[in-house]
C-alpha cells in the first residue's frame, strides 16, 4: 500500500511563494507518477499539476508558468514549488499516487491527508 504524506503548506501573502513536498512511502517510487491536485472550500477537487517516472510535467492552465514540479528519487519526494501566489490559489493540497495513460496523467486510489495553503491579498 502507497503512502503519502503532504507537508510545506502555509499562509503566505500573495505574491509570495511556499515549497509543498510530497513524500512517497510503500512504494516503488521511481516508476510512480505522482500528481498533485486541491481543493477550495465548496468546490471540487481539481488536478495542479503531475510529474511522470522519469520527470516530465504538466500543468493546469491556471498555474502554469508560476508552480513548478520537481522530483527526487533519493529521497522518495516531489516537491511543488508556487510562487506569485494569488488569493484563488488558497485551498487543501493534496499529492497522489497515479499513472500515466498516453498523454494523461490517471489518478490513483492513494492519497494524502492534505496539506492547507492560505493566500491572503
């Protein structure tokens, strides 16, 4: 069973930047796709960003060019990097153990508990 454990949230004000880590445990990390996802109060969860086994990216049009994905095998990690945060980016984020399918990046059952960004303006 895939363990992940989210951690680095915060509150920041906007403009500013936090580094979330998503550490992997249970698991063969090196052949996971991991993606990160949030969720707003009274909306529904939505995809941020994933990263494949061998470290490709993609982004949701809403970030992109301002969250950065990274992974390091050696320590079982993937790390969101959010700078220029806005007030909507405020929201639980939460990592992922998935798989790509072509293109897309697929979700996995297993899930971390979250972890609270809060962007004041």
């Amino acid at each position: 069973q895939v363990q992940l454990v989210e951690s680095g949230g915060g509150l920041v004000q906007a403009g500013g930047s936090l580094r979330l880590s998503c550490t992997v445990s249970g698991g063969t990390f090196t052949i996971l796709a991991i993606g990160w996802y949030r969720q707003a109060p009274g909306k529904q969860r939505e995809f941020v960003a994933s990263i494949t086994s061998g470290g490709s990216t993609d982004y949701a049009d809403s970030v992109k060019g301002r969250f950065t994905l990274s992974r390091d095998n050696a320590r079982n990690t993937v790390y969101l990097q959010m700078n220029s945060l806005k007030p909507e980016d405020t929201a639980v984020y939460y990592c992922n153990a998935g798989y790509y399918r072509g293109s897309y990046y697929q979700r996995g059952t297993s899930w971390g508990q979250g972890t609270q960004v809060t962007v004041s303006s």
